[in-house]
C-alpha cells in the first residue's frame, strides 16, 4: 500500500482518493493503540511546528487538534480571532505574512468563508488542514465520522447513512457526503426543505423531509447541531426550535420504536432536547463519545501523513 | 492630424457604404474623402488585415468611481482604458460618492471628461443618495446632460420605480433597470446549482432575477413608461424580454460581455476576479442569451466595468467585492466569443447604433463631411493587454495576458 497521502493540504475531501482516505484510517488505527497506552504520546513530529488559526469560535475541534499535535510531540502555536471584530479579510492577509515570518510548517485553519483554506494555500508555503471553512468542508470530521461508522459496523460499503437537520448550514455535511460516498455507503439528506440546498441531488444523495422515514431507510443517523446562529435572515427557515423538534427531535421513543437498531451520531456540540434527547445522546445505539475519541487518532494521522509528504517534498528539493 | 484608412470596411448600418471597403481619409476626426485608391501625402497611412471602420463605440454601463473611490478608478483612468477598448462614449453609473444625484455631480463628471476623447454620459439616480426613499431630482440632471436614471445594482421598490417610470414621462426620460430581487436567495453569491452546493455557498437562482424582471414589465405595461433593462443573465429573462418586446412595450435590454465568457463552473475554485453580479451561470443560458443577441432581443452588449482595488478583490470569496474591471476588454471578449455566431456589424450595432438610439444622443454616421467619434478596429490581428498596458487603476480582470481576435486601432 502507498504511505502517502496524493494532495499536499487537507483542503476538502472533495480531492481525496479513497486510497487516501484508506490510508488516513490505517493511520488512525495505529495512532488509536498508541493513545490506549500510558504514554500516550510519539516522538514523530519534533521538528514540526505547527499553527492553529481559528478565526471562529471553536472548542472541540481545536482541542481534538490540539491534542492530537501534542500526542506527536509538534511545537504549536495558537491563535483565536473573531473574524466580526476586526474588518473582514484583512486579517487572513496579514495574518498569511506573519505565519510566513515565524516559518511555520503547518496550518490548521478554522474559518467562516467557504474557500478561505484554498485561498490561504495559494498565499503560503505550508501544508494546510482545513478545520472548518463555513459551510464547505471541514474534512476531518468527515473522516472521523466515517472512521466511526466503520469501527462500529465494519464497512462502509452498501451502509446507508442519514444525515438530519440543517444541511444548508451545515460545515459537515458536504464532506461527510463525499467521505461516505467515496467510501461506498448510500447517503440521504433529511430535514426542513427551508435547510436543504436546492440541486443537493447533484452529489448522488436521496433528499427526504419525514424523520420516521429517513430513520426507517437508514443504518446510521448523523444527527446534526441546529445553527441558530447562522441564520442571518430577516425570515428564519423556521418558526421555533420547538416546531424544529417536534418535526426532526430524535426521541427515546421513536429511536426504540424503529424496525432495526439505528447508530445515533452527533458532530457536537449537541443541543439537548432540541435535534436529540439526552436519552438518545447517551444510548447505547449511540457513538457520540467514539466520535470524540476517533478525532484525535484521525487528526494526528492526517497531521503525520501531510508531515511526511511535506518531508518527502523537501527532500526532493 | 491626418490619417488615410486603405480599404477599410465599413460598418454602420445607417451609411449607404455599410460593409463596402474603401480608402478614407480623416483630418482631426472629421471624414474628408470617401474613395478607393485614395492617395495623400500629408496623412498617416493605416494599413491592417480586416480593417474596419464603425462610428465610436457606446459603452452603455460602466462604474466610474470618481468622485469617492479614485483609488479604484479616476475618470481619467476609466476613460484611458475605455478609449483602449475601443469605446468613445462611456455611460457612468451613479454610485459614486457623493452619489450622482444631483446637477452638480453631473456637471462634475462632464467637466472632467471635456478634454479626453472619450465622452462620458452621466447617469442619475433614481433616488435621492440611491436610498430608495424620495425620487432624485431627475429633470434638473436631465437638462445638465444626464441620459438614464437607475439605482444602479441597488434593489429599487416597487413604489419607488411606479413612480419614477411615471415622473420621467414628462422629460422622456429613460429608466434603467437592475432585475434583482435580494429576497428569493439572501446571502446567495454565486450561481444556484451543483456548483453552489459544492462551494457551500448559498445561491441566486434564476428566479431571483425574473422575477423582479416579471415586476418591472408589469410596472412598464402599467406606467407606459420607458426602461432599459441593464444586465439579464438567464434564459428565462430572454423570454420574459421577448414577450414585453412583441406586447409593443418600450423595453430595451442589455448583458455584460463577460456573461458571455464564464460559466459557473469556472467559479468553483472560488476565485474572487469571477466574482460577479448577475453571476455566471450555464451553458443553456449562454446559448439563449446568443440567441437573444442574434434575434434582435437583446440590444446591447455593455462592460459594466466594476473596477475594484486589491484590497477589495484579493480576499476570502465571500468577503470580496463583486465585479470585474472590464471596460478595456469588453468589446474584444464579445468579438471573441461571438465571431463565429454573428456578423461583425450584428455585434458592432451591439455596441453602437442600438445604444446610441435607445439613448438618444447625436451619433455620427460614416461619410464625407462628418465629424467623429469613430471607432477604427482590425479583425485580422490579436490583441492582448499585459499590466503595462493596462489602463484601469484595478487590475480585478480574468481578461489580463489573454488574447482577443480583434485589435483596436483607434
């Protein structure tokens, strides 16, 4: 098998080859061993230093990447902004030509617009990790997801896997589809037709606005966050979150009442009581907490296998 | 100073010698002599594969950011890179700031362009200060030279274009329109499609668009007014023109050169220089917006040259202005992408007889005796514009290096 990865970033999955993707998850599975010990920490990537931007609120994916540099042994650097608190744009430029002063090798990007770590890839020389660029991709999650989905039920292939609530808002959903895809599994989109973009069906998805029957058709339900920040409307797409949840709230109940057993996942942060119940969140049938587990190893293998191409490259050179 | 054209063709459908070669002889922009064989001593020979002489181009929507933006564009700028593209009369849209809005910025901009050799034809606001709220003082800029008023790409009401498609009856004023409702797609800044949904980017459907086109015909047919429709982009405002056009309704209609060029597809690595309101959008509309083009439909091929600083333009897609410095490319990119569908003079009328009609100004027709401007072109030559020759302050331009079928000579 190839040890590298075919693309110098991370920018999407959308330029992944499944290969890739393969290669990533044999990664991880060495990396997740290698977190079950002690010492939970390699001694791969000393002479990398890596810097985290997150340019959007962000817990969870920038502690899950932070670990993951520490556990091999990165120097890091971090930065938070509000991309609302100073004007729009001109920080990403001037924050590009600080990074190239401090001679960083990696980026590990989180920001709002779409296309800002394509963009940031064509200003530096470093190797970029997209952690969320708005409601593009935000590949690692994907990854993990899919990770996931094939820890718990083997393989992807032929598995038929719901992704429910806001799709158009959503920073996970695009790559999660093309992750899936590329994977082999069937995928539908479920949720309020206001929060499903139009011509979704050009990525080979089935699109469905009836919860019972999206749950009914699949094997796995990513459950995803409602973003009520993100509707910068003058209309919402709809009316309360307690319509939401009663249309697209997955319940004891109804999870309990279904024909086969669903795997329940969730991107986090979870909204209790409103997209699922703390009941459904701590169910057995769910893998919520794997998910959290799985960033890790899968950060620190796509951090380790960009490292060696770009090792690789500078050899070359 | 005298230059003597050899057998240049000539387009202008109102001259009786339209699309005859012939030799001419011009002193200080006036035609001297019309002739073959043509022999002068004193006069500059031009010589070129495919000369063709037309009366001077119209450009009939373009951004001249002076007043207030002169770090993007001056008038001199605009009307240096004009005059390269071949335009000798340049329509300026009124979003300056201060907005044209009144007789003074009117005079403003005639005043600065007096000794260039390109004309500018101002345009007025709609509305005061282009807030949509109390109607501009359209008569007055009117007398002072202004020749369409419109709220450039700002979304007008419905009230206030009723009442402004109706107060300009009284000088037979022209209106001009933007067909785009903010309403079906907020947040949207590309094309809906697949491409969209693979950018993650909210998207403008076509709806967006005709419907607000629905709604001006319908306040057109009410008002009895009269209305350019500035820009259309898809199919289906083709046929909504088209059916105003047969109702007899005073309707005229034009696109952007560059619409022509890029579909959405060429957006989807998000660079920001395809940026661009209407935004690009499919082949099928491409062919109907030729098709308009050919059937007479669409009157008017314009740059609506968008000229943007580096600091608006090279950022995060969603964060970047829209538009395109166009005005020095947008006659080549038509001639380019429509050579092989139309006849020179179908596209030169594009760009000359139809505007200098649907706005009323005094227009020079090719013979003896006339004064110009005159637009003087070689279909048998390329062009190509690098950064040294570029002449708009912005350089937001997919077109700079690339190569046109067509030269401009003068």
């Amino acid at each position: 098998m190839n040890r590298t990865l075919s693309v110098k970033h991370l920018l999407g999955i959308k330029d992944l080859t499944k290969e890739d993707i393969e290669l990533i998850f044999s990664q991880a599975d060495e990396f997740k061993e290698v977190l079950n010990r002690p010492i939970k920490k390699v001694p791969s990537l000393r002479d990398v230093t890596i810097a985290n931007l997150f340019f959007e609120n962000s817990t969870r994916t920038r502690l899950s990447f932070e670990l993951a540099e520490k556990r091999l042994s990165a120097d890091i650097v971090n930065f938070s902004a509000s991309t609302s608190s100073v004007k729009k744009g001109e920080t990403l430029v001037d924050t590009v030509n600080n990074i190239l002063a401090m001679k960083v090798d990696m980026v590990v990007m989180r920001h709002s617009a779409p296309g800002s770590c394509l963009f940031l890839s064509k200003h530096i020389d470093a190797a970029i990790v997209n952690a969320g660029d708005g409601t593009h991709e935000h590949p690692t999650q994907a990854l993990l997801d899919a990770y996931s989905i094939r820890e718990k039920l083997g393989s992807l292939k032929g598995k038929k896997v719901a992704i429910i609530g806001d799709i158009t808002h959503s920073r996970v959903a695009l790559s999660n589809i093309y992750c899936l895809k590329k994977l082999g599994a069937e995928v539908m989109v479920c949720g309020p037709s206001t929060m499903i973009p139009k011509h979704i069906q050009s990525l080979g998805v089935k699109v469905e606005h009836s919860l019972r029957n999206a749950l009914e058709w699949c094997d796995v339900a990513n459950m995803l966050r409602i973003q009520l920040e993100r509707q910068e409307v003058s209309v919402p797409y709809f009316p309360s979150l307690r319509e939401y949840s009663m249309q697209y709230g997955l319940t004891k109940e109804i999870l309990e009442g279904l024909s086969k057993k669903v795997v329940v996942m969730h991107p986090g942060p979870i909204n209790r009581g409103v997209e699922i119940t703390s009941e459904v969140a701590d169910h057995t049938q769910s893998i919520i907490l794997e998910q959290v587990e799985n960033g890790v190893a899968i950060r620190m293998a796509v951090i380790y296998l960009l490292a060696q191409t770009r090792r690789t490259e500078k050899e070359v050179v | 100073m005298k230059i003597l054209l050899k057998s240049a063709t000539i387009i202008d459908i109102h001259s009786t010698l339209h699309n005859k070669k012939r030799d001419i002889l011009i002193d200080k922009g006036e035609i001297i002599k019309i002739g073959t064989n043509l022999i002068d001593a004193k006069a500059k020979e031009v010589k070129a594969n495919s000369l063709c002489i037309s009366p001077g181009w119209v450009d009939m929507k373009a951004k001249i950011p002076d007043p207030g933006f002169e770090y993007k564009d001056t008038v001199q700028s605009s009307l240096d890179a004009a005059l390269k593209g071949g335009f000798k009369y340049v329509v300026a849209m009124p979003d300056t700031d201060p907005v044209i809005d009144n007789k003074s910025q009117v005079e403003y901009l005639l005043s600065r362009s007096k000794s260039h050799a390109v004309r500018i034809l101002p345009s007025g606001a709609l509305s005061q200060g282009m807030q949509g709220k109390l109607l501009a003082e359209m008569y007055d800029m009117h007398q002072h030279g202004a020749i369409l008023f419109s709220d450039n790409k700002k979304s007008v009401g419905t009230e206030m274009m009723t009442r402004a498609l109706e107060y300009a009856q009284n000088f037979n004023g022209l209106i001009g329109s933007f067909p785009f409702d903010t309403g079906v797609n907020p947040g949207g800044m590309v094309n809906e499609s697949n491409i969209s949904v693979q950018m993650g980017l909210k998207g403008l459907s076509s709806s967006s668009e005709e419907i607000r086109l629905q709604r001006d015909i319908e306040l057109l047919k009410y008002t009895k007014g009269r209305m350019h429709v500035m820009l259309i982009s898809t199919e289906g405002s083709v046929e909504l023109i088209r059916k105003a056009k047969k109702a007899g309704l005073h309707i005229t209609c034009g696109i952007a050169a560059h619409q022509l060029a890029f579909m959405d597809k060429d957006v989807a690595d998000f660079d920001s220089n395809l940026k661009v309101l209407p935004p690009f959008r499919q082949s099928q509309d491409i062919k109907a917006l030729i098709k308009g083009l050919k059937d007479g439909i669409i009157d008017v091929i314009c740059s609506d040259h968008e000229p943007e600083d580096h600091e608006h333009k090279a950022l995060e897609f969603e964060y970047a202005n829209y538009g395109i410095s166009s005005i020095q490319t947008a006659a080549h990119v038509a001639f380019s992408v429509l050579n092989k569908e139309m006849s020179v003079d179908q596209i030169v009328e594009k760009i000359s007889t139809n505007p200098a009609k649907i706005l009323g100004i005094e227009y020079p027709v090719v013979r003896e005796g006339q004064k110009g401007p005159w637009t003087i072109f070689s279909l048998g030559t390329e062009q190509s514009f690098g950064i040294s020759g570029w002449k708009s302050l912005s350089r937001n331009s997919p077109f700079i290096e690339k190569s046109f079928p067509i030269e401009v000579i003068s």
